[in-house]
C-alpha cells in the first residue's frame, strides 16, 4: 500500500516537509510506502473553469506543461493522499489552491477517482489560522468521499524557521498519532476487500439555490 503526500509550502525543507515527515515515519513503519511530492515550487495556474476535464472524460486537465496530469495518475494509483501545507493569511497559499482546484476538481468530473480512498491534511503554522486552512484543506477530502482519519487534536503544528516545528512536541504527538490512525485504518479497508460491500456510487444530484 502506497500514501502519496503533497507538499504546499514553497520550501522543500520547511516545516510543512518535517510534519509530512513525522507522518510519514509511521506509515513507513507499519509497512506502508511514503512518498512526498513538491507541489509550492511549482508554477501552476488557476482552475480556468472550462470544464474540458467533465467533457472530455480522459482523466487530464487541458491546461499543458505543468505536474497537475501526472499528480492525478499518481494519486489515483495511491491507496492513502496526504495534504500538507503552510498557512499563509489564514489559508492555502495560492499555488497549492491551485493545484488542489484542478486536481480534484479533475479527479471529481471523471467519476471521482479518489472516492474511498483513504485521505487526511496537515498544516504548519507560526501563530493563527491554522484551523481554518485546514478546513480547506479537508473540504477536497470530504468533497470527494475520502476515508478520514483523525488524531488527537487538530492536525496543526507549530514553527516559523525551517524545522521549528521539532521543537513542539505536541504538535509532533499529533502528526504521530496522525500516522499510526492513518496506517490502521488503511489496512482495515485493506482487510475488508471482498467481505464488506463498500455502498454503491450515487450519481451527484445538483442543486442551487434559485431553482
Ligand atoms: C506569505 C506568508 C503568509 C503567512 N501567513 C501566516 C498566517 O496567516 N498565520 C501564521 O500563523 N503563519 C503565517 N505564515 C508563517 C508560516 O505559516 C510558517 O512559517 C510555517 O511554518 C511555514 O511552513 P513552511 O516552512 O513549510 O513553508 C506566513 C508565511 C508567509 C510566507
């Protein structure tokens, strides 16, 4: 079993990395493959709202030369995804909004490719907004009717300068316990694999709010 973990933040080594790390320990630990990809150094551009992705139903958004089409392959072959990111003014910084947007937006149109997968989000922070990013974040898991597990407090660690974050220990506890949940319940939907019966996809029904 494979978890594929995004990081946000626009530093390869910052605090956002060393969470996704101490997270990442306990998959590894319980057997389960870890890898992280760098999405915050990326250029990726904003979803264009074409809707290309639902028409053309060939698992690619029409924006070219960018990571988002390979991420999407990777994350629908992964069993577990894991968002990581840094707070920036209270939320996603906009590269990782991005890449977010278009992924699942993508994965969404063509038969939401991660539904019931097994899913969870983590941010850094220096101070405040910590848990309203991470209600975005968990925003695309729930959209998607991802498997989520839970630690035993809000999935928020704090630093400022690169790798701070080790100096808070129970912000390390969270990410553990994160981890070790995550790895638990991967294998329960792994050992349910033709026993229980997972619920039968319903098609979205759209609604709004004039008619
Ligand atoms: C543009 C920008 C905006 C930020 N806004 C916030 C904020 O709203 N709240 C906060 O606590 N920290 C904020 N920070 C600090 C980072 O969230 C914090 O340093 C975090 O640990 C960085 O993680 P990283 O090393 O993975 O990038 C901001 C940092 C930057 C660069």
């Amino acid at each position: 079993m494979k978890v594929l973990a995004f990081n946000g933040s626009p530093k390869a080594n910052g605090n956002t990395f060393h969470a996704l790390q101490l997270v990442g320990k306990e998959l590894e630990t319980a057997g389960i493959e870890f890898e992280i990809v760098h999405v915050g150094n990326q250029i990726i551009r904003g979803c264009l709202a074409c809707g290309g992705c639902g028409r053309n139903q060939n698992e690619q958004c029409v924006i070219p030369n960018d990571i988002i089409n390979e991420c999407l392959q990777k994350a629908k072959e992964a069993d577990g995804i894991l968002l990581g990111s840094p707070v920036h003014y209270s939320g996603v910084p906009g590269t990782m909004k991005s890449f977010l947007d278009r992924l699942f937006y993508v994965s969404t149109s063509n038969g939401n490719l991660f539904r019931h997968k097994v899913g969870a989000a983590i941010v850094a922070d220096r101070r405040e907004g910590g848990i309203s990013t991470l209600n975005e974040l968990n925003h695309f898991l729930t959209y998607s009717e991802m498997m989520i597990p839970t630690s035993n407090y809000w999935n928020i660690i704090y630093g400022t300068t690169p790798g701070e974050v080790e100096q808070d220990e129970e912000g390390k506890q969270i990410m553990r316990v994160l981890g070790k949940n995550m790895a638990y319940l991967l294998k329960v939907m792994d050992a349910a694999k033709g026993i229980v019966t997972a619920p039968e996809k319903e098609d979205k029904v759209y609604t709004h709010f004039v008619r």
